[in-house]
C-alpha cells in the first residue's frame, strides 16, 4: 500500500520512517513524502495508480492542505483515493470545509499513530 | 254773585287766620311769661324752642325768630343740648314753610350732634324728622331708610308711642308708594299698637289712611266704612286736617259709586274746613274735585265758581309751591352734583386704581419676563456645563476606549497569537513527544538484537537513537523560542515614550544586529552603508521597542542578503544601507537590501504573525508582525518596497511629536 504524506515539516518524515520501520521492512506499506502540495501534486500526476491514501497537513505554506484536497478530488475522481487531514487546529471551520471538499478522515495533531495504523488496517483490507 | 262770593270767601280767610293766630297767641303767652320769668339759661333755651314750636304751623317768621335766639343763647352757655334743639327747631321751621334742603341740612346736623353725644335720647327723632322730609321730597327709599332707624331706635327704648307713630308713617309712605299691600300690613300694626295704647291722637289718622288704601283698592264700601269710623275720632282730638280728609274721601267714594250729590255733600263739608284752616294744598284739591263734579252735573255755573277758588288758591300756593320748587331743584342739582362728585372721585380712583393695577401688572410681568430669562439663563449656563462635562467624559471614555481597542487589538492578535502558538509549538511538541516514544521502543529492540547478537543492526539503531535525541533537543529549543517570541510580543505595549536620539538608536542597534549575526555565521560579511539626518535630533519614542524592530528589520536585510549571496557568485556585494530623514512633521526611517527581494505572491502576508520564509527553527514569523505593532502603536507606519531577486526597502514613517 502506497501513501503519501504531504507536511513542510521535515521531520515528520523520519518520525513516520522510525514508527512504520517494521512496515517499511516487511513492505507492507511504501510511504511517499512530499513538503508542499505543488510537490504531491507533481508526484500524483506521475503515481495515483499507486497511491491508496492521501495524508496532508492543513496548515502549510503556499498551497494549503484544504486546496490539495479540492484538486485531488477535482481531478482523481475514478477513483478517488483516500485523503486524510491531519491538523493541529480542530476548529469546527477547519473541519466543515474538509467535509465539504471530501475529505475522508480529519485527525488532529499530535498524531496518535495507534489509531492511524487501524485506519491503514481498514483501507487495506 | 261771583264776586260777592269771593269777597266772602277772603273775609273768611282772614278771619281764620286772625282766628288761628289768637289761638296761638293764647299758648305763646303763658310760654312768654315763663320766659320772663326764667333766668337759668337752659331753662330759657328751653322755652324759647318751645315758642318756636308753638309758632311754626302759623307764623314761620316768628317760630324761626326765637329758635334763632334760642341757639344764641345755647352756643354762648355751652349748652351742647340746647344747641341741638334749637337746631332741631331750625329744622321744623323751614320744613314748615317747604324749605327741604334747608330742613334736611339742619336735621342732618342734630343727627350728628345727636350721634356725638352718647346718649341714644335724641335719635328717633333726628331720624323721624329726616324721614318725614324725605317723604315730602318724594325720596321714598331714603324716607323708608330713616323711618326704619327711627324704628330700630324706638324698639330698643321701646318708646311705644313713637313707634306708633313710626308705623303709621310706613304705611303714609307705602300708601305713597301705591304700594297697598305694604300699607295695609302697616296700618294694621299701627292700628293694632294703637288700641293696646289706647291711644287717640292717632287713631283718627289711622281709619283715616284706611279709607285712602280702600279706597285706592276700589273696596269703596270698606273704604266708606272706615271715613266714617274716623270721624268720631279726629272730632275728638280736633284734627280738622284729617276731618277734612275723612270728608273728602267720602266724596271720592260717593264719586265712585256714581252718587253725585252725596259726593258734592262731602265735598263741601271737607272745603269749608279746608278753607277754615287754611289747609292750602286740600283747598286747591278739593275745588278742584268741586269743580269737576259740577261740570259732569252741568251745573257749569257752580263749576266756574269752585274753578276760580281753586285758580286763586293755586296762585297763593303757586308761590310757595315755587319756592319749594326752586328748593327742590336746589335740592336735587345738590344732590345730582353730589352724586357726580362722587362719581367723579370714584371714577379717578378707580383710573388710578387701574393705573396701578396696570403698572403692576408691567412690573410684574416684566420681573417675570427677567426672573425666566435668568432661570433661562441659568438653565442654559447648567446645560452648557453639563455639555462640557458631558463631553469631557466623552473624551475621557473616548480615550479609554482607544486605549482598549489598542489594547483589544493587542489581545486579538494576541489570540491569534495563541492559536497561532497552539499550532506552532504543537509541532515541536509532537516531535518531542513522538521522537522520544520511538526512541524507546528503538531501545528496546535494540535490547533484542543485543541479545540476539546482531551488532550492525544495534549500531543502526543507535545512530536513529541518537539522531532523535538531537530533534527532540532541536524542538524542544524550538517552542521555546516561540513562547520567548510570544512574550516579547505581548510586552510591547507596556513601553514608556521618552525623548530619544535618534541617530545614536540607530547606530546602536545597527551595531549590535551586526555583531550579533557575525556571532553566529563567522563567514558572514556585508557592507553596512549609513545616511543619518544630524538635524532630526530627538523625537518621542520607546527606546527599546523602535530598537527591536529595527533589529528585526536589519536581521531581515542580512538573512536577505545572505541567501542571496549563497545563490550568486563573488561579484555579488551584499550592502545594507540604513537612513533616516526628516520630512515636514515626520521622520522616516529606510533599512534597505540588495538582498533576495520579497516574491509578491506572499507580500501581504509577511506582517502576519507566524508568517515566516525562513526554514523551521530559524524564524518564529513573529518579527514583522511585532514591528509592525510597535511602530503603528507610535503613531507611524510601516510599509515595504521590494522587488523580488532585486531587493527590499522597509521604511518607518513616525511622527516626530507624539
């Protein structure tokens, strides 16, 4: 299963390497990292066939995560893959536009990475 | 015959009047003797009014002579009693011959001497005697008006016998009036009075004045009865006057029951008294009345005879009837210009009471007018002051609120602040949190491959174990920097404004922003290019914040340049130059790069807190956004000029004074 994690922060990508070490060994998952939403988009063109699960942050520089979730949806309608939010900011507007532009999940930051290895579980399957 | 008749008729006269004056002569002698014979002067005041009393009917002239001797006498002796009767004399003369304003004038004198004195004796009289002149004047509300304090008086002394009198001369009055009813009501009384007294004087008047009520009434038998009731009793006491009458008003009944002879009989009776006494006025009555019978019997002749009579007597009692007349006139042009004159005084009084009424009025008005204009005044005066506190509390809340807003505006982006700070320290927090929590389970696999020997994949471990302590350190530093960052931000409000160098600031801070970027990159290098205006001198400003924000904006220009400077080759000379320069009430500030240049698609964005170009760590975008708090809190403003790849310019605009 391959997923995309869209953050500016750097770091976020040797957390998710050291958490799923055990998955990227097995290969049971194959992350993709991209630090802007121009970025994941110039990675999706290439790769959406591939790419099951969409996770972005919100709050980013330039194109925020709200706008790369709109353009996903735009564009990769058939079919659609997963996108979830990740955010610090849980306010209910945050949330409703997510909603509204199709998000499929909306999680709140610090990410509890239990839950997110469910989440992953069910798509999977 | 005619003549005969007449010649007749003037003997008899003067036969009577020699008659009459005999009879007084009897009276007045026995009066005289005691005059001589009296030396006590009151006593002879006294008398001599009597005398005058016992000539008035007969002789006037006589009667006036001794009531004038006889006031002599009293005013010479003191003799305030005497005084006053003899004035009362006075009186009854000159009503006797039909002098009424001179009569009244002595009569209201003896009224006065008699108010004076405190003894109530001489009253009823005084008032009687003003009645009775009243009535002949026909002045029957003034008669009526004495009569009834001569009444009042004689009730209280109750004098019986002047009461008598008192009603009798009511009903005179209202028989006068034509008023029968009241008349009869009197009469009555009288009538009544007169028998409880058995009185006789009066008696005789009394029917008398009945027949003339009954007779008025058209009650002719009534009327006849009671003429003849009186006659036995006004023979008894000699009243021929009244006996005349009674005989009279027989004929005036008989007249109205249309028996001519029994009315002539009567007639001629009531005459020949007449003309006995003289009673003058029924004289030329009665002929009158004579005569007219005849003319109705046509007995012309006898008309004629009675007509002449009463023509002659006319002429006798013309004059006298002239002089009353004239008196009369007298009296009434007195009394009209009396009246006048009163009216005339009440008429000024009351103009001048309604001058003063009126120039009250002005003054009142016109103090009230002035009393309003002052509480007008006054109210306008306390509306205008409390306008002015009004707006002086307006100021005060206006200030307040100013201060608030600032300060509001402080705590709102404050409070995005703190949303912003939510998320900006959540990052580092997160990794911190999640970079220890894989350490340690890191760790313990690192515990299993140990065990199980394996070496490379421990040393692997390590070097991830080690390299996560060193993001847990980087981003622990990290949100500390932003809540250092946070809290200067929220202290730069509390600054104090001073009178500031403004070249030797610059200078300064220019110097340690310098310094402080060489601490931390050795390699760093850039020109520094300074233009100060010497003329600027001080201006009111917060040292330390306007210092933060030109730190801020001379460490922008650096990193500027810098990053510039990794991209381009060496003929790339970094420079920085900082101005500042005085234009009209402002100074304006210039820290200018040839640094990187700000791209415009983030140009709005770069004064927003957390807003930052910079990579993680090395910014916490708060800098602008402070600066551009302080430097609006100043008054001034904080604007930026760029193009991207060329260079920024940021210029601070403050106000010299504020």
């Amino acid at each position: 299963m391959k997923i995309l994690v869209v953050d500016d922060e750097k770091d976020i990508q040797t957390l998710f390497e050291q958490r799923f070490r055990k998955e990227i060994r097995i290969k049971s998952i194959e992350f993709a990292f991209a630090f802007s939403g121009e970025q994941a988009l110039t990675y999706l063109e290439q790769n959406v066939h591939e790419v099951v699960i969409i996770l972005s942050d919100i709050n980013m520089p330039g194109m925020s995560g709200l706008e790369l979730l709109a353009h996903i949806k735009q564009k990769y309608s058939i079919p659609p893959p997963s996108v979830m939010m990740i955010t610090a900011y849980s306010d209910e507007e945050n949330f409703n536009a997510a909603k509204r532009l199709g998000a499929d999940e909306f999680l709140t930051k610090p990410i509890d990475f239990t839950l997110l290895k469910e989440k992953f579980k069910i798509k999977s399957a | 015959m005619k003549n005969f008749y007449i010649r007749i008729l003037q003997l008899v006269l003067l036969l009577c009047t020699i008659a009459m004056a005999t009879a007084q002569h009897v009276e007045s002698d026995s009066l005289k003797k005691l005059l001589l014979s009296t030396g006590d002067p009151s006593k002879r005041v006294t008398v001599l009014e009597g005398l005058s009393y016992a000539y008035v009917s007969t002789s006037p002239d006589t009667a006036l002579y001794y009531a004038l001797e006889g006031l002599k006498l009293a005013r010479g002796n003191n003799d305030l009693n005497g005084e006053a009767l003899c004035i009362n004399a006075l009186g009854n003369v000159y009503f006797a011959v039909g002098d009424n304003v001179k009569a009244l004038e002595y009569y209201f004198q003896y009224l006065e001497m008699k108010e004076k004195s405190k003894s109530r004796s001489g009253l009823p009289v005084a008032y009687f005697n003003l009645a009775s002149v009243f009535t002949e004047e026909e002045d029957y509300p003034n008669a009526l008006k004495y009569l009834s304090k001569a009444r009042t008086e004689d009730e209280k002394a109750n004098d019986q016998g002047a009461l008598l009198f008192d009603l009798y001369s009511f009903a005179s009055i209202y028989l006068r009036m034509e008023k029968a009813d009241s008349a009869l009501y009197y009469i009555r009384q009288s009538h009544e009075l007169s028998r409880q007294l058995k009185d006789k004087n009066l008696m005789g008047a009394i029917l008398n004045t009945y027949g003339e009520i009954y007779l008025f009434l058209n009650h002719t038998d009534l009327a006849l009865k009671s003429f003849k009731e009186s006659i036995p009793a006004t023979e008894a006491v000699k009243d021929n006057e009244v006996l005349a009458s009674n005989y009279y008003g027989l004929a005036k009944v008989y007249q109205q029951k249309e028996m001519p002879d029994s009315s002539i009989f009567y007639a001629r009776k009531a005459l020949t008294l007449a003309v006995e006494a003289p009673f003058l006025k029924q004289v030329v009555e009665i002929s009158s009345f004579l005569s007219n019978e005849f003319s109705v019997q046509q007995q012309f002749d006898s008309a004629f005879h009675y007509l002449q009579l009463n023509s002659m007597m006319k002429d006798s009692l013309f004059n006298v009837e002239q002089v009353k007349k004239v008196h009369t006139l007298n009296f009434q042009e007195q009394q009209r210009q009396q009246t006048n004159e009163i009216a005339r005084i009440e008429y000024r009084n009351s103009i001048k009471l309604l001058f003063v009424i009126f120039a009250s009025a002005i003054f009142l008005i016109s103090a009230l007018v002035l009393w309003r204009n002052n509480i007008q005044k006054h109210k306008a005066n306390r509306l205008l002051q409390q306008q002015k506190e009004k707006i002086e509390s307006t100021l005060t809340e206006l200030k307040a609120t100013q201060a608030q807003l600032i300060q509001s505006e402080k705590m709102a982006s404050l409070g995005e602040l703190t949303a912003g700070i939510a998320h900006e320290i959540q990052n580092p927090l997160n990794f911190v949190n999640n970079f220890s929590e894989v350490s340690q389970e890191l760790l313990d696999e690192m515990k299993d491959e140990i065990e199980k020997g394996n070496y490379e994949e421990v040393e692997a471990i390590t070097n991830d174990v080690k390299q996560n302590l060193e993001k847990i350190l980087f981003h622990g530093k990290r949100a500390d920097g932003i809540v250092k960052g946070m809290l200067q931000h929220s202290r730069t409000s509390s600054g104090v404004k001073e009178p500031t160098e403004l070249h030797e600031l610059t200078d300064e801070y220019l110097r340690l922003a310098y310094h402080g970027l060489r601490a931390k990159d050795k390699s760093f290098n850039a020109t520094m290019k300074t233009d100060f205006d010497e003329s600027i001198g001080t201006i009111n400003i917060v040292p330390q914040d306007i210092g933060r924000v030109m730190i801020n904006l001379i460490t922008n220009a650096f990193y500027a340049v810098s990053e510039k400077k990794k991209q381009q080759s060496n003929e790339y000379e970094p420079t920085v130059s900082v101005s500042t320069i005085k234009v009209d009430d402002k100074v304006v500030i210039s820290v200018k790069d040839n640094g990187i240049g700000i791209p415009p698609k983030i140009l709005d964005k770069i004064f927003q807190p957390f807003f930052t170009t910079k990579p993680t760590g090395l910014g916490t975008g708060l800098g602008l956004s402070m600066s551009y708090d302080i430097v609006k809190a100043h008054g001034g403003e904080l604007k930026v000029e760029t193009k991207e790849g060329e260079g920024s310019e940021f210029i601070i605009v403050l106000p010299v004074q504020s």
